[in-house]
C-alpha cells in the first residue's frame, strides 16, 4: 500500500459493507480535487487557444472567488468596533 500523501488523502474506507456511501465520499474527494474535470478534459484534444482560454478563466475565477470571501469573512466578522460611537 503506497503512503505518499497523495493516495492516503483519496483513500476511503467502507464501514459495515456501505459501499455506496463510500464510493460516494470518493466522488466528492476527487470532484474537490479536479481529477474528474481533468479526465474528462483529457478525453478529446483541446486546442491550445481554448487551454489558454480555459486556463485564464479558471485563473480570473479563483482570484474572483478569493477576494469576495475575503469581502464576506471582512464583513461577517463578530468582534468588530462601532465605527460610529455614540450614534
């Protein structure tokens, strides 16, 4: 059995013969990890102006989705001061 850090975090295992459950945990450990994406990507060719494309997407959507979490955790913050006082 490998114990690179790769295969123990995909690894599952099946309690009480619930393959079903397991398998399904699998699924959400590899669509979280992009492999699903990556295989059905590497399906057919992409062209290298849609990989450019595609990959400057991705890059904007995780800058995007970066900063209005940072925008949301900024104002769902609990201990913040009054920035009126007295008001």
């Amino acid at each position: 059995m490998a114990n690179h850090l790769r295969f123990v975090g995909r690894t599952v295992m099946v309690q009480n013969g619930n393959v079903e459950a397991a398998y399904g945990v699998l699924n959400r450990i590899l669509a979280q990890d992009g492999v699903a994406d990556a295989v059905r990507r590497s399906r057919y060719y992409e062209k290298p102006t849609r990989a450019r494309r595609r990959r400057a997407f991705e890059a904007c959507r995780r800058v995007y989705c970066a900063e209005m979490a940072r925008r949301i955790a900024f104002l769902a913050r609990s201990a913040r001061q009054d920035p009126w006082p007295g008001c």
